[in-house]
C-alpha cells in the first residue's frame, strides 16, 4: 500500500521541482527591462486613445461571443468521443443531429459576414 503512495509522492515532488525550475530559469534568463510598447495599455486591438467609454465597433464582441459559443459547443464532443463504443445508437444519432446543427449555424455566421474583418 505504500508503494502506490510512494510513487504519487515521487510524481509530486518531480512535478514540483520542474515547475520551480522552470520558473527560476525563465526569471533569470528573461530580459528584465520593459519597453513602452510593452507597459502600454491595450485596448481590443486598438492603440489607447481619449475616453475608455469611446465607441468602437462591435465585432469585437462578435467574435468573441462566437468563440464562447462554439468553444462550449465542441466541449460536449470530448465526453462522447470517450465513451463512442458504449453510446447506443440513440446517442450516437443524437451527436450527429448536434453537430449538424453547429455546423449550419458556423455557415449561417459565416454567410451573415459575421466572420469578415472588413
């Protein structure tokens, strides 16, 4: 019973270790002056300029509010690729019908030009 506790301490302690190398390392050899293009505040893609409650276009907020979407819509595909051998077929249909509807609302998007940048 202590071996198995035995190498999740070791895994632990190897992990640990590797991360505070790691870290010191990229202290110690990164450039430590910043430059004013790096310390200058960046605004969605815009240089900063006059008021922070000027106007700006909204497809910024399109396309990170597409990105949430169909980032949490892929994220029901992982479980079921898991269990792909165990899904009856009910599943499995019901799979295809959501990935069909998530592929015809990504070219409805992207017919609508939702995902163009001029």
């Amino acid at each position: 019973m202590n071996l198995e506790y035995t190498s999740l301490l070791v895994f632990i302690t190897a992990s640990f270790l590797i991360a505070v190398v790691l870290l010191l390392a990229s202290y110690l050899l990164a450039v430590q002056q910043a430059d004013s293009e790096k310390i200058s505040a960046y605004e969605c893609g815009f240089n900063p300029f006059s008021d922070a409650r000027h106007k700006f276009d909204v497809r910024f907020y399109l396309v990170g509010i597409l990105f949430i979407i169909f980032d949490l819509e892929v994220m029901y595909l992982f479980p079921w690729t898991l269990t792909f051998n165990k899904v009856p077929f009910f599943g499995y249909f019901s799979m295809v019908v959501f990935l069909i509807v998530l592929t015809l609302g990504f070219v409805y998007e992207w017919i609508k030009g939702a995902l163009d940048w001029q």
